[in-house]
C-alpha cells in the first residue's frame, strides 16, 4: 500500500498527527546567524535530550505516522539516528523520513544514512543538504570555511548510496534571505547540474516582517526564483523524486510557492492551519509545540505526562491552544506545515490537480497574483482541472 493511502481518514476527521517533527539534539556543529533555533542552540545546560527509551514511549502513544522530519541542531550528531528511525518505522509505519543538514559530517552522513535504510525498509528517506551559495559565498553566508566542500563531499556520497537504494530521495534546500536573495538563478542552475539530486527547494527565512535578520528579504525576489526553479526542475528525466506520486509533490511545491507569497505579501494567514491536529513538533527536551512557529505555545513536557502524546492532545489545555490556532492569530511561511496544510484540505484539492495538470501538459505555473489563483476555497481555473479530474489516474507515478 502507498503510504498515503494509510492516512485517507486524516483527510476528513484531522483528528490525528499525521505529520511529526522531532527534533533530536540541540547541538550543531555550525553557528549560522540565521537560525531559528539559535536560542536553543547556544543553550547552557539544560534538560537532557530524550533518551532511545524516552522516544519509544511517545512512538507507541502516536498512531500511524505519513512524515517524520527529524530536526535540531544537527540530526546526525545524534549517534542512534538510525534506531531511532527504525523504532518510529516498526511502531508508527512511517512513510517518509526527511533529514535536513548542514552536510558538515559527509562520512557520518552518508553511514547513518544507510543504516537507516536498512532498518527502515518500508520508509522513503529524504535527505537535504543545506547550500545557501556556490562556493566561497556559501562559506561566508553560514560562517563555516571549509562547509562547500564538506556539503559537496556529502552530496557525492549520497549520491553513491541513491544509486544502491532507489528508497534513497537526495536533494537540497536553499535558503531564501537578503545576504542570497540575488544569487537564487545561480545557486539553481548549480544544483540541476548536480547528478544525483532529485530536488531542490527554496525555503524562506523564518519569521515575521519587521525582525532585523529578514527585513530586507524582497518578495518580488522570491517569487521570481521560485519561477526559476519550477522552469528549471519542471521536466525531464531526474528531475522528480522516485517514489510513487513525485509529480504530484511537484504540483504541490508550485502551489505552496503562491500561497507563502501571497501570505507573507498580504500578512494575514489565507488557509486553514492544521498545527496542534496533524502537525506536532516534539523538542529533544520533551516540549510538545504545534508547530515550529510557535515556541510560546507548549502542549506540556512528555516527561511530566507519562510520555501519552494521546492524552495531552485531550487536554483543556490543547484543546485551548488549537481553538486559538483555529481563530487565525498567527501567520507564517513554514513550508512544513504548507504541505500538510494544502494535502490535507479536501478545498485545496482543485487547485492542486490544476497545477499537476499544468505540470503534465508542460505548462508553467500560475502566476503568484490576480485571478484563477488557489484561495481558500481552492479555485482554479477550469481547463487544467478538468484535464486532472480525467487524466489524474493514468498519470500519478
């Protein structure tokens, strides 16, 4: 069975995670300025992070899981990654795990990369390596001399492994702030020359307008390179994910391009958010959060409540958290909770199928404003959604 299909049922009730972000360690091997977890990174002391044991206790209070994104910090600092990828794939039947790094690491990479391969033989392992810059520009973006070439090491034994495990997704994810935001086509075009990579995505920097790290970040700018990478990963062979349903992903990031646009344009949240329901974010402390956005909003600690993740999303207090969620206070480009945003709303379905026939009939993607855009209510044009409705079957690979 395709691991989506396991999950139909969250479409309609949105009353289970589906979608689990955990953080494994706060300690990182780098000092990027712009890091969200910065605070928590450069943390004396503190809690412990959650033991193997810890992590299986709250594994077996979760239901099936779609996604897990291990995060941090960096995540292959943490030794038993992959037993812990392996005790959530036999609990949870995790479908896909993604992995972002700074690619500091290569040869501990590409190890724990495929140990967790081989214990997680159900599961489709995304890697993403992080390149904010070609060269000595990535180097001095994230302050690491020498981290171009560990990321490219990295990518080379990665690749390597891809081609023994087809389970194997190996991308990148760029950055998107005002130190980079006018090397974007550069920084693109290097990456589909990489053979090997199956994606690249651009990411915005986190946080609200009107912080100093991302007041200068041009939205006219974003939107012209998220065109530009569409343009440039939009056919051809290699330039899709393997796993079945990788066009459809691919019309869902064109989407997702429009909507952080127009959401960060207009300053105001334009679908509804499923944080604290399908989506959890469980620090490497034990702070149960809905969403990564949200550090002021704690579920509790799983270390007070019996590691029971059910019985704390039954809590007066989540119920609380998620009513607020629900009334729209808050607003942000996290393209996590985009994702899981845009697949689990049956209203966003027209649009999507628009876009993925779009993408079929080599069409370019609708333009960030004006009409026949996804709202919403999910509107798109007619003729692409008619031609999805009828093709979508034949098509999905």
């Amino acid at each position: 069975m395709h691991p989506a299909l396991r999950h139909l049922g969250a479409l309609f009730s949105r009353s289970r995670p589906v979608h689990l972000t955990l953080f494994l360690t706060r300690r990182c091997n780098a000092r990027c300025p712009f890091c969200f977890y910065g605070k928590q990174r450069d943390a004396e002391g503190g809690p412990p992070e959650l033991s193997l044991d810890e992590i299986g206790r709250v594994a077996r209070s979760l239901d099936d899981l779609f996604w897990v994104a291990f995060s941090g910090g960096e995540p292959f600092l943490r030794e038993d990654l992959a037993e812990i990828g392996q005790l959530l794939h036999d609990q949870n039947r995790v479908g896909f795990f993604t992995l972002p790094t700074n690619g500091l690491l290569p040869e501990r990479i590409v190890a724990s990369t495929e140990a967790l391969l081989g214990r997680c033989p159900d599961s489709v392992v995304v890697v993403k390596l992080s390149l904010d810059g070609v060269g000595d520009d990535h180097d001095a973006l994230r302050q690491v001399p020498g981290g171009f070439r560990q990321v490219m090491q990295a990518y080379r034994g990665l690749a390597g492994l891809a081609r023994r495990f087809p389970r194997l997704e190996l991308g990148f994810n760029t950055l998107f702030c005002s130190d980079n935001q006018g090397k974007m086509e550069g920084i693109v075009d290097f990456v589909r020359g990489l053979d090997g990579a199956r994606s690249h995505t651009i990411t915005m920097v986190r946080g609200q307008f009107g912080e100093d790290r991302d007041r200068e970040v041009d939205l006219a700018r974003y939107q012209q390179s998220v065109r530009y990478l569409e343009s440039r990963w939009g056919s051809g062979p290699g330039r899709f994910h393997r796993f079945a349903g990788s066009r459809l992903k691919a019309a869902h990031d064109r989407l997702q391009h429009r909507l952080i646009h127009r959401t960060l344009s207009q300053r105001r949240r334009l679908i509804p958010c499923y944080a604290g329901r399908l989506n959890l974010v469980l620090t490497e402390s034990g702070e149960l959060h809905p969403c990564e956005e949200r550090w002021d909003r704690s579920f509790g600690n799983v270390r007070d409540a019996g590691y029971d993740v059910a019985a704390m999303l039954r809590s007066e207090r989540a119920g609380r958290i998620r009513a607020e969620t629900d009334r729209g206070g808050c607003y942000c480009s996290h393209e996590c909770n985009f994702l899981v945003n845009i697949l689990f709303n049956p209203r966003m379905h027209p649009a999507l199928l628009g876009e993925y026939a779009r993408l079929r009939l080599g069409l370019p993607a609708r333009d960030a404003g004006g009409g026949g855009n996804a709202t919403a209510e999910g509107r798109t044009g007619t003729q692409p959604l008619a031609m999805a409705h009828t093709q979508v079957r034949r098509w999905i690979a």
